[in-house]
C-alpha cells in the first residue's frame, strides 16, 4: 500500500497499535475485477449459476490473501521463508481451495447479491 492509500487510513500509533504494519495485515480486494473473471467464466461455462460463482470467487480470494498474510507473519513458524515465490502462491491457493470446500460450503456463504 503506498502513501496514498494509506492517508485514509487511521493513525494505528494512536489506536494503540504502533507494531501493526499495514501492508502485511490488510486485505484489500477489488471486487470489479472479480466481477470481470467470473463474467469471462460464465461465457466459457454458462452452465454454472453466476452468484454462487461470485461469492466463491470473493470467498477464496480473501482466504488466498489471508494466507499471504500467515505466511508473512512473524508470529507464525516461518517455514515459508525457504520457499520461493511460486510455492508460496502455490501453498496459499491450495490453502484457499482447502478451506472453502472444506469448511466455506459448509455455511451459507453467499454473501454478495
């Protein structure tokens, strides 16, 4: 996040929270460009029903930036250290798909209408 993003933003100093860095602990999404794939999907397989795809695009995509987060996070055992940059994306959609066919689903996690 830069400067400018981050002007918005509160002064965490003054919450309390002087260690919080925020461009390891936000998780922007820009839902226009996930709006857009999943119209591009729906035109490849019209046969799946667009909310549903919509929210399980939203869905995964904030567990995928999630585990970004874990994987940057100090606190954690930093096994991702040693890991190059594509396992690390690779670990982080496994981890996204795992949750949400795992435990997502389970709820009723349409969100978005």
């Amino acid at each position: 996040m830069g400067k400018e993003g981050r002007r918005f933003l509160p002064n965490l100093k003054k919450l309390g929270s002087p260690r919080l860095n925020l461009d390891e602990s936000c998780v922007v999404i820009f839902m226009e460009a996930i709006r857009n794939v999943v119209k591009e999907e729906m035109e490849i397989w019209p046969y799946t029903n667009e909310l549903q795809e919509l929210n399980r695009a939203f869905w995964q995509t904030i567990v995928h930036e999630l585990r970004h987060t874990m994987q940057d996070n100090p606190l954690f055992e930093n096994k991702y250290e040693a890991m190059s940059r594509e396992e690390r994306e690779r670990d982080a959609e496994n981890y996204c798909r795992e949750i949400f066919e795992n435990i997502v689903v389970c709820y009723d996690y349409c969100v978005i209408s």
